[in-house]
C-alpha cells in the first residue's frame, strides 16, 4: 500500500492476477476521489493512459435534459473528475509501488488468513507455480474485492444484489456534452455513458433483479435494440446500435453491502471485501481512496504496529473516521438509483419527476446534491435535507394550485416512498457514527505510546 510505503514501512502485496484487468466498473474517478488521490502523492497514475477530465453529468428524461456542472471554482484548473480504462489505471499504481525498494509485489492466491489466539498473523497463498507459502506481518490489510472469501471472519456480509449493468463500448462516439458522465432515466432503470479515453465512451446498461438476457442467445442483443436504443439520445444511437452488432457485451452484478465490521487484531478489511454501494454514482474508488487516507493519517505517527492488541483498539477509530465521506456517497448512491428507477407507482412517478426537475433549477439546488455525490461536500445531513427537499418540492407540485384529495393522498405517499427509501439506508450506514460520529469513544482515540 502506497502511504505504508511513504512512511517507511516493508509490504508484501500479494495478488491473484498482476496481468492488466479488463472491468468494466471501476473507471470514473469523481473530483473528490481526484484530491484523494493528490493527497496520497499518486495524481500522476491518471497520466499517459487518456484518462479524460469530466467536469459534471447531463441528465436526461423523456426528451429533457439538464447539466449539472461540479462546482469546481474554488479548485486548481486540474482538479475535476476522471474517466479512464480501470486496467491502466490499476497498473500504472502498480507500477509506482513497485518502483519502491521495500515494496515486494507478488502474484498468488491468498487462500486464508493465518489466524493464532484469535490473533491475525498472516496469510497463507498459493504461488503462480503452486506452492503453498506464508507470509507474516504484525497488520494484514485484507481488500480482495467484491468477490471476497476471507471477508467472513473480518465482517458480517450482508450483500444486496438489485441489478446488474451491461457494459459495451461506443467507438468514435459524440457525447451531447463532452467531458460528462450522462445519466438517462430509462425504463426500467438508468442507462450510464461516460468517456474512457480519447475515442471511447463506456455505456452500462442497468437491468434490474439478478437474471439477464443471455448473450449467447441473442436475446441480449435484441433487448438492447428494442427496448433500450430507443431511449438513448439520437446522438447516440447509432453508435449505441453498431456497439451492440459489434458483440463484445460485458455483464456483472451490482452489489451493495454496508460496513459491519469485526474488528480483529492484526486484520483491517479494506475496499469492496468491506462495503460497496449502488455504482450508479461512480462513487466506489472516491470511498476507497477516502479510506485509505484516513489509514495512512492513523498510522502515520506509528513507529511499532507488533503491539498488536493495542493497534486494534486504537484502529477502531478508522470506522467512525471513514463515514461522512463514506456514508454520504453509499446513502446517496442507494437512494439515486432507487428514485431513478422507472415504477408504475404514481407516487415514485412523481418522485422520479420531482428529482430530475429539483436537480433542473440550477443554484443551490443542482450544486448541492452534485457537490455531495462528487465527494467535495462529504456532509450526511446535507445529503437528508436534499432528500426530504426534493419530496417536498414533488408534493408542493402536486397541491398547487388546487389541491385535491387525490392529489393529497398521492403526496402522502411520496413522503411516505421518499422516507421508505432512505431511513433504511441510513439505518444499515448506522444512525449514530453517520451524524453523531463525535459522541463514539473510538472517534477520540490517541496513538499508542511507545
């Protein structure tokens, strides 16, 4: 890990597969995650890959659309969002730490941690030739994805799986607004474009639930032509149709599952093995960078990490440090996608409604939530009162001029849909550390003296 290694400290990075990845995720970058990464020393991993800038998203619905620019006046002019191949991207950071003389990369599969009087001590892995190894270290950081097998003795898992994107790749493609991610509100759900280098825009298609149309049949193919080309912009389409005859068609599930951690001695569970959220909001890599910096800030004034009882207890603190920034994009994220989905409820319809004419009226009310969402403005109660505004603003439509008992009971509900929506979400982020982080014990934890 980059920031161990700044500090001085030998690490041994063990992973499956060194080879390029090929993902289709993990390839928008919010301004945010941008100033994370700064803050690391490791800006210059989104250089000489055509990374692209992206300064805000365009939104679209039902022939409508609107831009909802970052607010990034206060910034350095390089300070914005960016859009890359996720495989660049992860190998030039491998790369930079493998350039570091007490950096060990290796390629292997950790099979299981290494555990002594309920004590981590290490892991146990397969080398790329088969040979079974150990490796020791006073703190093990575990972050081996969403797939995780080594996340149940670290957390309680709780994995959500609403729906699964299918990616493909426009070439050559003109966005309607260059350098910005493009939302369409789509039946049934979004449809995501966003530029991943200088000629290729990356399109996730949502599809709810967690059965898909198989590509082997076709049925894939047809679904996109007929049901989702449609909807795309006419600047698109074209592009979108010869995507699709091109065939290389890519899905995978979106999960979600809150932190519920285990702390455990000599163990910190890191990354999508510890939480993920709806990747609507392209919010993933700003929450892990985010949590990396709080890490490196804990560790920093540590000189022994052998005191491994006392490490834990003092590394606690990491879990109510990480969430403003964290529970703000994964209640965000959870509740955008469940708005943006189309719904035959009238109430939902009018939520949907309210939402994309809320984001429409410029000043505080686009700046406000896209501040939250890009990670600039980490505040969880900025975030509900946003929330609530938007049903407020949805049930005020509906009760002027006339209000009706009709209309009443359809507003209501949407007060009623818009609280369903996000109380369960700030329950599962926890209640306490999301607004109350300073009454935690664990917040006000020093560093072990040695």
């Amino acid at each position: 890990m980059w920031y161990k290694v700044q500090d001085g400290r030998r690490v041994h990075v063990i992973e499956r597969d060194l080879t390029e990845p090929d993902r289709i995720v993990g390839e928008l970058l919010q301004p945010g995650g941008y100033l994370k990464l700064i803050e690391l020393g490791l800006e210059d991993c989104v250089e000489e890959i055509d990374a692209q800038q992206v300064f805000g998203y365009a939104l679209f619905k039902d022939g409508k659309h609107t831009r909802l620019s970052y607010p990034l006046e206060k910034f350095h002019s390089d300070v914005s969002g960016r859009s890359f191949h996720n495989g660049r991207f992860i190998q030039r950071m491998r790369e930079k730490s493998a350039s570091l003389p007490n950096v060990r990369l290796e390629q292997g599969t950790v099979t299981s941690l290494l555990e002594e009087k309920e004590t981590i001590r290490g892991v146990q892995y397969k080398t790329e030739d088969g040979r079974t190894l150990t490796a020791f270290a006073p703190l093990t950081i575990v972050c081996d994805g969403c797939f995780s097998n080594l996340r149940r003795s670290l957390c309680n898992p709780k994995v959500d799986v609403p729906s699964c994107f299918v990616g493909l790749v426009l070439e050559n493609c003109h966005l309607p607004y260059s350098n910005h991610g493009h939302v369409i509100l789509a039946d049934p759900s979004p449809i995501l474009f966003y530029p991943i280098s200088s000629s290729e825009v990356r399109c996730l298609v949502d599809v709810p639930g967690q059965k898909v149309p198989t590509i082997a049949s076709g049925e894939m193919a047809n679904y996109l032509k007929t049901v989702v080309a449609p909807q795309v912009p006419p600047e698109i389409y074209d592009s979108f149709i010869a995507a699709v005859d091109k065939g290389n068609l890519r899905t995978m599930p979106n999960r979600s599952m809150p932190a519920a951690p285990y702390p455990r001695p000599g163990a910190l569970l890191m990354g999508d093995a510890f939480n993920m959220r709806h990747p609507l909001t392209g919010g993933g890599m700003t929450v892990a960078l985010s949590d990396i910096v709080v890490l490196r800030d804990l560790l920093r004034p540590l000189h022994d990490l052998n005191d491994v009882p006392t490490l834990c207890k003092y590394l606690e603190s990491f879990y109510t440090l990480r969430k403003p920034v964290a529970s703000t994009i994964n209640t965000l994220a959870g509740a955008l996608y469940k708005v943006f989905c189309a719904s035959p409820d009238q109430a939902r319809k009018e939520m949907r409604q309210a939402c994309f004419d809320y984001l429409s009226l410029g000043g505080v009310f686009s700046t406000g939530p896209i501040s939250l969402l890009s990670g600039l403005n980490p505040r969880p109660l900025s975030l509900v009162l946003h929330f609530f505004a938007v049903a407020i603003y949805g049930v005020g439509r509906l009760l002027l001029p006339f209000p009706s008992p009709k209309r009443v009971w359809i507003g209501a509900r949407l007060i009623s849909g818009a609280s369903g929506i996000i109380f369960p979400i700030i329950k599962a982020e926890g209640v306490r550390q999301m607004f109350f982080p300073a009454t935690v014990p664990a917040y006000y934890r020093a560093p072990p003296v040695k």
